[in-house]
C-alpha cells in the first residue's frame, strides 16, 4: 500500500511500511504560485490528483512531483485547507467539502462544478443544530466498476466520524467519537482490498505528528505509528490495490474493516 501525505508547503510525504516514520518527501513542481488543498488517487485513471487555492485540478507524479494542470473549477472553492477531497468511484467524479460547509461535485477533466446542498447535520442527528466542521472526506470501495460507496468525513471541532448521506444533499450523520483530538487540518483516505467475495474498507488519517486506523462503524481512532518530520499534514491519499500482505501487516497495528456487506453500504451516483 502506498500512504502518502499532503503537507502544507506543497510537498507530498511519503511514509514507511510501518507507518512509524517519514521514508521521504517530494516538493510538488509546476503549481505556477498555487498551494495544493487536497490531493486523492483517482480510480478511473490510478493518477494522484490535486485542487489549489486558485481552483486548478492537477495530476501529480508521485516519483518527480512534477504537477500537470488538467482543469480549473468552473465555481470557486473558499474551503481552504480545512477541505475534504475524494473521488466518488461510482460515477468518477470528485467530491469537495469545506469547513465553510461547501458541497461540490466535480468533473476533473471538465472542470464542471455541481454545487450541492450545504452541509447540514440530519434531524435528529445528536449534533443536529450544530455548524459542521469538516476537514476530511473518503469514499469507501475505492476501485473502478464499483457500484456501491459511502462517503465518511471528519468533523475536526466535534473530533467525530461523520456519514455523509445522501452525499448531494450534504446531510451529516455522526457515526462516533474518534476518541483523539483531531487537528483543524489533517487527512483521510480508505483503501479498499477485495478478497475472496467480499470488499475489505480500511479507513486511515492523519493530523499533528500521529497516523490512526479509523473504525468505520464506531468511529473509534487507533494510533498507528507517530512521525517526525513531513511538515504539517493536510491531505492523505492511498492506492485502493496494496501489495502483498500490507493491509494484513497494518491490521496487526490495529486497522480495523468494513466489509461490503456492512449495514451503511449504499448505492450511489453522487
């Protein structure tokens, strides 16, 4: 499985197996005076994507860093860092939230924005009332052909595990507590493994100096490894296919799955 973090001076961040340490970090070329938001790995394609503050979609090589402008957003994004930023696999098209409670739905090679409802937490959701905080978002089933996923988000004031659904009208349900106090900014990915008939979910972030695997039904974080150095960590984005034996190796330090048979799974083209 490749990990790799977004830090806040554009440079893309690259973890060890264990995930206990940075194995190295590469500055991000081409941005022509941008600062990267988010960056994710689009199923469609297995390219490493990007969006700036200037609203540009980006493909970035992961060995040179060198960024290629693929698109600019027909709406402005004014999220900031404290955005999630993740492809839906179902419908191909990327998923951007703010803490300023934006929802938009992307096309990437278009730049065509969709702007969706204002994220909101449900009626009768324990937080129901509350302003949400969002600085992350994955989509679960990470892979092309896939027709089934649920978009998660981290609500970094409450420090929650959120579901998104349905995802186009920005409707919040709290899953659980992370029970660790998540930073303002940091990422969120899920990697998806098939094995056999069913489809492994699991669930990873960052923020401060700590990597966690995230429960996905009780929205417990488990620390994983703690790292020096890579900067302060603003996005994460993780290969959907891992190399033999990596996600057995990470549930030993305590990941933990959804399978795709799981009571939340969805169907969806948002």
């Amino acid at each position: 499985m490749k990990l790799i973090g977004l830090n806040d001076d554009n440079g893309l961040v690259f973890f060890n197996r264990k995930l206990s340490k940075v194995s190295k970090t590469v500055e991000v070329t081409g941005l022509k005076g941008e600062n990267l938001l988010g960056i994710d790995f689009r199923p469609a394609d297995g390219l490493l994507y990007g969006v700036t503050d200037k609203n540009g979609i980006y493909t970035i090589d992961t060995t040179t860093g060198a960024a290629t402008l693929v698109s600019n957003l027909s709406a402005p994004f004014s999220g900031g860092v404290t955005s999630g930023f993740d492809f839906n696999p179902v419908p191909d098209r990327l998923r951007l939230v703010g803490s300023n409670d934006q929802n938009l739905r992307i096309n990437v090679d278009s730049g065509a924005v969709i702007t969706d409802g204002t994220l909101a937490y449900a009626a009768g959701d324990p937080n129901f009332g509350t302003n949400p905080n969002i600085t992350a978002a994955a989509y679960t089933n990470s892979f092309a052909g896939t027709t089934t996923t649920a978009l998660y988000g981290i609500d970094f004031a409450l420090d929650t595990l959120v579901q998104q659904n349905p995802p186009n009208a920005g409707i919040l349900n709290t899953i659980g507590s992370l029970g660790v106090d998540f930073g303002e900014t940091g990422g969120f990915d899920i990697v998806t493994t098939k094995k056999g008939g069913s489809i492994v979910n699991n669930a990873f972030a960052a923020s401060g100096s700590n990597i966690y695997s995230i429960n996905l039904t009780t929205g417990a974080a488990t620390t994983l490894g703690t790292f020096n150095g890579g900067g302060n960590i603003v996005g994460l984005a993780a290969t959907s296919v891992p190399e033999p034996g990596t996600v057995g190796s990470l549930l030993g330090f305590g990941a933990l799955a959804l399978l795709s048979r799981s009571r939340r799974r969805v169907k969806s083209a948002n």
